[in-house]
C-alpha cells in the first residue's frame, strides 16, 4: 500500500491485517556528494515501490525518511526513534528501514535497518532497470519473511 488517500484509506479500514511498515532512509547532500545521494535515492525509490507491489495488503510503504547527510548520527537517530515510536503507537509490529548509506550500519539503536548497496541507474534503460529491482526485491523479500518470522 502506498501513501496516498485512496491505500491510507483502505488501511484505515483493514489496520488489523496491514502489520508492517516500510520507510526509505534517504539522505540529502549539497555539492560535490549531491549527485550520489540523489543515486542513492533514486534507487531506494524505485527498489521500495517494487518491494510494495510484492506485498500489497500486508505493508504501508511511507514517505521517505530524509535527512541531511552533514547532521551529527546522533540527531539523525534521534529523529528516526521519533518515526519509530510513533508506527508502533500506531500498531504495526513490523517495521523495516531501507537504505543505500551505508552510515546507518554501524548504529544499534534501531533494528530492522536493511543496507543495500546502491546501483547506478541513470544510463540504464527501463526494462533492465526493472529486472535489476526485480533481482534486488527477491532478495530483500527474503531477509523481510525471515524477520517476520522470528518477530511475532
């Protein structure tokens, strides 16, 4: 389900069956790193929305979560536990992060951070651009059944 009036909607309705949320974590760069984080966020884009139509029904996939890449890891945290907190008030029991900055790797504070290396989309064309997610989302799609599992 995808953030938009009609799926938040349907959620609203089915909240009990729709358990899990997704939020891409994309940071925001000036100068000479812009041109990668906007990479990054191409593909975190593009990776979520075909992870969503895997799953259609069962998660939310939100807005990403952005954030100036020169904040202290600190503050950037500490914002991220605020979204965290809020989606459990709301009732979801699962709750995964997807990222390509690989600086959300070396942190403990909150679970469920999924690194990806990113990968270069601007001079692919469409069809393989999608059977590279389509690669990528086999894979996530695993680690995410393996993490249902084992939080219940």
């Amino acid at each position: 389900m995808l953030w938009n009036s009609k799926d938040v909607e349907v959620y609203l309705k089915e909240q009990e069956f729709i358990d899990t949320a997704v939020v891409p974590l994309l940071p925001i760069s000036f100068g000479p790193e812009m041109k990668q984080a906007a990479s990054q966020g191409e593909f975190i884009d593009l990776l979520s929305m075909h992870l969503e139509r895997q799953f259609k029904g069962r998660m939310l996939l939100f807005p990403a979560f952005t954030y100036l890449s020169t904040l202290e890891k600190e503050q950037q945290m500490n914002m991220l536990q605020n979204w965290e907190v809020k989606l459990k008030e709301t009732g979801f029991k699962h709750i995964f992060y997807l990222t390509s900055d690989s600086s959300w790797t070396n942190q403990d504070k909150v679970k469920n951070i999924i690194w990806l290396p990113s990968v270069p989309l601007e001079h692919m064309d469409e069809q393989y651009k999608h059977s590279i997610m389509e690669d990528q989302v086999k894979q996530l799609i695993n680690i995410i059944v393996q993490k249902w599992q084992t939080i219940k």
